[in-house]
C-alpha cells in the first residue's frame, strides 16, 4: 500500500480528459476517457493515479478519503479569456441599452468602456483588489480553479502596471490561478481621439516595455493581446504591436472578427500566438489558417448573448477546419457580467452547436492550452495538478442541458477543497 | 415601541412594487417603490410595517433583526408557470440534438415527452416525491418562494392524480408554496395516436371529474391548463375542455402560440382565464385582446432559449397594448431545465426588451397574479406575507444585467430564513 494525501473515490464518471500532451483538435473534439465507478489519488497537491475505485483502494492509503457518492468528476474549468480586474460596474449602462438606447447615445451619456477606465484608473490597488475578490470567488463557486485575467481599463501606463499588480495580489490572495495578460491596446482613450497611430507609438515605445520589466520583475509568463477591430485597431497596427511584444518575451493573444472579419485571425495564427478570441465574424480562408497553425480558438459565447445578438463563433467550420477550440466567458462589465463557465458551456451547447463531451474539453484541457498551461491542468492524468470538480449530478450531460444555475457540488484545488456548494 | 417578530432593517433599496391590488399593466409596468435605506416589520409571517429604518426602529421592537448591510431587497420571486413534478431527465436527448437529430429521430429512438411520461407513470408517488425535492430546494436558494406547478406527464388518470398528490407532498415538504394545474390535456398519449378526439372526450369525461374531486377533497384552487398548440389539441378542443373545467370550478391556464399562432390567447381571454402563456407566436389581434381582459400574459423566455431559438414573447406590443405581462421559468426537462427566476429576467431584458425593473415586477407582482394570488404574495406591502429575498448586490438593476449565477444572498418564507447562499 503506497500513502498518499487523498483518494477520491467512487465518481459514477470520471472525466479524465485524455491529452496526449495536445489540445483535442477538428473532430476529434470530445473524448472524455470516462472511467465508471473512478477514483483519483492525490499527492503534494499532484495526480499521481488515475483508476477504478477497486483498483486505487488496493494499491492506496490516504490521509483523507473524499466519497463521490457517484457524481460525476471532471477536471476544473478553465476560463481562458477574462476581463478582471475592473472597478465598478455599468448597470445603468445596461439599462439604457435595454430600454433602446443606441450605442452612441451610451457614450454620450459617459458610458462605455470609457466609464470603467475612469473608474479603474480612479481606483486604488487596494480597491481594485477589494472590488474583484468576490468574481474571484464567485467563479470558483461555479467550477474555474484557472482563469486568464486581463489589463485594459488603464489604457495608460502607471494604471495598466496597477492592473497587473492587482492581478498578481488577486492570484495569490485567493484559490483561482491567474494567468496575466497585458492589453494596453484595448481601446483607444479619449485623450488620444483621432489619434490612434500615436497612442499605438505609446503602446509599443513606453508601454510594452513597463510590462516587459514588470514580467522580469516577477518572473512571471505574460502575454500581450491587442484588441484588432475595425474603429479599434487595424490589422497593421495589431501587427506592429504583437510583433514589439513577442521580440519583448511575452505570448501573444488576439481579440479578433467580434464584430468585422477584419483579418485579426489569420494574423494571429502567422504569428503563432496562444490564442485568437471571439471569431464571430471569422471569414473561411482565416477559419481554414487555425487547422495548421498551433493557435487555440477561444469561444466567448456569453458576449453574443450578453448584447442579445444571434450570431456566434461558427464552431462546426473551426472543427472541420481542424482547428482545436476552446471556451470562456468573457467575464466584463460592458458585454458580458458572467463568472460561470457552465454558462459558457449552456450557449456552446445551444448556439455553437457543440455536444456536452465537446464542450467540456473546450472548457478544461482545450482551455489550458489556451493560457499556455495545458501540461500542468486541464486533464485529470497523473502528474498533472488536482484541480478537481464534484458535480451535483452523476452525468456529464447534465452540464449544458440544464443551465442557469451551478451544477458544482465541490472544488478541489491542488488536492485541497476550496468550496462546497 | 411595538413588538413584532422581526425586523429587517438598511436595506439600501428596498423594493415595495406598489400594486394597488392589481397587477401593473401596460407600459406602467416597472414601478419598484424603492425606499432607500428601507426596512420592514414582520409578524405572524406577514408583513405589518414598511417604511425607512429610522422611522421602522423608532416604532417597532423585534425578537430578532436582520441588517441587510445595504443591499438590496425585494419580494420573493413567484414562478408562475413550472412542469413540477416529473421523473427523470433527457440528457441524452439534448446531446442528440445538438448533434443535428431532427425531432423526428429523437421521438423514433424513444425520445420526447412520452419518454417523461413513461418514467413518471413508472415512478411511485415517493419517487416521484424524492426526485423533485433538490429541484425545488434549487428554486428557492435562486429566490423562488412561490411556484406553479403543473401535472401533465401521466396522461392517464391514476398517473394524473398522482402527479396532483406529488404536488401537495412537495408543498407541504418544503417551502417553497405550489399553486397545482391539472394538465391531462399536456400532449396525445401514443395509445391514443392518430384518436385526439377519444382523448379529449377521456380528458373531458373522466380526468377532468377525478380532479375535480381530488380539488374538494383537499380543498384547494386548481387550475386546468391545456397545450393548445398545432398538431396538439386545436383551439376548438381547448375550448371545449376549458368550459368543462370552468364548470366544474377548475380556474383556468392556456399553453397558446409557442410554435404558431392559433389563436389560444384570444379563447384565454374571452373565457376569463388567470393566465396565457408562451405567446411568442401570437397574432396581433390576439395580443390586442389582453389590454382588454384580466388575463395575465406569461412570457417564458427560457424556452426559446433552451431551443436555441432566436424568437421571443413580444413583450413590448403586449405593453403597448395595455397588457399585463408576467414572467415565469417553464421548468420542464425537455426544453428548459432551468430552476431559476434570475436567468429568466436575464433573458427577458436581451431578447423581451425589458428594463431590470420591468422584469422585477413581472418575475414578482405579475407573476403572483399569474397564480390567482395577487392579494397575497409578489410585493412588499403591509398585509402581505414576508416572502423577501436579500440580494447579494446593493443595485436591483444589476439582476439581468449579470446573468448565470446566484444574486440572491438570503431568503426569507413568511418571515423566516429558509436558505442562505
């Protein structure tokens, strides 16, 4: 008998999620590698057998023993494309629009992304901090044990910098793994009106390199994205921006074709960056680019629905393309105030055509490859992290079919239990 | 200093949602009332003061208080319309779906509503019992202190009456209230395929008589509801089973227009019914009609949703047209499992157009009325009973605005707390 520090044992499934070291790519999306009556045994916070319950119990003894009662188990999601941190909020913004109001009339009225810049620069790193806990913690509540999370609402340099301290404070203040992502080049800000090629010299020339010392500084993985839209930032500046962050060090990621199929896809695959996020409005020949390169399409279903539109990323054409696809949430005050992946999984499921299975791996192995981590978490294979959900239902489809509420039951965090629902 | 039983104090918005004894009609829909810094007395269960917390701590003296630390409060959540009780789920026929199955192929491998029916005719009354609780346990940690509950998945009397008994042993076990509907005229039964008359003669002649009875036993309101739908029972059947059910003293509900417009809001109008509801195909003379009578037009966005649909309840011609409008979940396990009033006023602000206060009062005073108890649940009003919930957020307006999980922090039946998140 070999000791170890947890057995979870008697999952009805357990969702292994087999990897082989890839993002489950085209077709292919989906293999769950379910193991019926399945347990996981865990140490220093580590996967270390993955089996039968019968075939673990023989071979362990755990200090602590978690029965599944037969619910499902799956791995943690992933959220890989996030908006935290962020000041305030944008309710009446919400309201307005719901009651007819136009875009331009929001903006006028001092709403926007705008409005939240004002607040987060506004704000202090305390604030920031104390203002994002509870995402965090919601999020966790409803499944994520990894997010990436995003500057963008500084959109200057000493607040950019502030959003990225208060990343890492948040990273270690609670259970959720940030991954941090530098994205000065969210929107073009009011100061600089008309101005965009100047404030993109800004970006590359002064910006860039504070989070490159700041990357240093903490020795930590960076990426930087760059919002490519049309009225935003074209394909040629994205271009110069990506191409100053890569000589800089960090990884690359791509918002593009939300809203035009401006070419921000087809750019990020060139330059094998770790992602391109949204697609919606992706054209063929940029969709056929993600069945050769190694850049992860990320899904963000809840924005589509957080406007009320009805088009969203054409998932069936990525697969056939062979492109490997990921999901997460969006999570922001403007488009999308969504903690829950289950959420993002309920819309794959309705309006990007994805089976349960699918969306599932979109939303834990194929996640992690998007934030770079898909060696450490993601799947539940030995040597990987314990990043582990107990599901309050013993069957994987419920998640998706039913939504609105969180199907959850326990959060495992390196081995650890972190919430119960 | 008078002495109550509680005293829930420093709400930051407490909202009353005046009704004057009616619902809100028309385009006067999303009057909240809102006290600032509000409190409320309670005692015997029903509300006996509302005011501001000064004036409330200067006049009452309770065995126990409640700071509600700022947030904000509002009634409990009414869900006029739900498929409780059934057993069972379909999981695997939303996979088949998403996978591109016509419903066709789903009925021949044994799917669709027989298959709900099937299993609830199998399932004993304490099955049926036990496999509804967590549903309704869910409902009321997401705010739902009151709900309709519908038969419908037995389709032959014995299994009708047991789904009637399976309703009262869930109200009286938990609690969240049910208000019962008698639903035989849910769909066909296979056995009588191709016999719709035979069936309604059965519904009209034999279940409608039994439930009549089981309502004089237990003493209790009963709805008759019927799914007046194309391919379903046409509008001429309807009637004829609503006017046998009126005069056997059933209050009545329609299922009209979900897939086409046949003109079941009209005939839920001219017969006086409580309620119409779906309504997402309704002609524009029908939706004329309910400006005119006291029918309740119930929107049920969750379903289209659940669909993946991309048309909705037209909220705003059933305003314009001096309508009452409710929202309800349809809690069912084929087209929308979803316990939540919150996703339903998410929904309803995106794709019904409403503001968060329209949506608050249709989820809340409208929704009461929808079950023929206006007069005592769905707003905050001296004489009503204490159904509140605390949300998690001092802003009502950030409930649609944020969508996918829980706002609802504390809930309180008749004055007592019953769940905490």
């Amino acid at each position: 008998m070999r000791q170890v520090d947890l057995l979870l044992h008697s999952a009805g499934q357990l969702c292994v999620i087999p990897s082989r070291g890839q993002p489950q790519r085209g077709n292919a999306l989906g293999d769950l590698g379910i193991i019926a009556d399945g347990a996981v045994a865990v140490h220093d916070g580590t996967i270390v057998a993955v089996g039968s319950t019968t075939s673990l119990q023989q071979t362990y003894r755990a200090h602590l023993e978690i029965d599944a009662e037969g619910q499902c188990v799956t791995p943690g999601f992933v959220d890989p494309h996030t908006h935290l941190p962020w000041f305030g909020d944008r309710a009446n913004e919400f309201e307005q629009r719901v009651a007819g109001a136009s875009y331009m009339e929001i903006m006028a009225a001092g709403g926007g992304i705008m409005s939240t810049v004002g607040n987060t620069r506004n704000a202090s790193l305390d604030q920031l901090v104390a203002d994002n806990l509870p995402r965090l913690e919601r999020m966790l509540r409803y499944g994520t044990t990894s997010a990436e999370a995003k500057t963008g609402y500084g959109l200057e340099t000493a607040a950019e910098l502030k959003q990225l301290d208060a990343i890492l404070a948040l990273h270690q203040q609670q259970p959720v793994e940030l991954a941090p992502t530098f994205l000065p080049a969210h929107a073009v800000p009011s100061e600089y009106k008309g101005r965009t090629s100047q404030f993109v010299d800004l970006v590359i020339n002064e910006m860039l390199p504070a989070g490159a010392e700041w990357m240093r500084q903490y020795q930590t993985q960076l990426f930087c994205d760059v919002f490519c839209e049309e009225g935003v930032f074209d394909v040629d500046q994205t271009r110069r921006i990506l191409e100053k962050a890569a000589a800089l060090g960090y990884r690359l990621k791509v918002h593009a074709d939300e809203f035009v199929g401006l070419g921000g896809t087809k750019l990020a695959v060139e330059l094998g960056a770790t992602s391109a996020d949204h697609l919606v409005k992706t054209p063929e020949a940029d969709i056929a680019s993600l069945g050769q390169g190694k850049t992860i399409a990320v899904g963000l279903p809840g924005t589509p629905f957080g406007l009320g539109h009805s088009e969203y990323t054409p998932a069936k054409a990525i697969l056939d393309a062979g492109g490997a696809l990921a999901l997460a949430t969006d999570l922001n005050p403007g488009t999308c105030w969504c903690e829950s992946m289950q959420m993002a999984i309920a819309l794959a499921c309705r309006y990007m055509g994805l089976t349960q299975a699918q969306a599932l791996v979109a939303a834990t192995l194929n996640a992690a490859h998007a934030i770079n981590r898909g060696a450490e978490i993601g799947s539940l294979e030995t040597g990987k992290q314990a990043d582990i959900l107990i599901l309050d239902t013993p069957d994987y489809r419920q998640l998706g079919y039913r939504f609105g509420t969180n199907l959850v039951k326990r959060v495992l965090k390196k081995g650890t239990i972190v919430s119960e629902s």
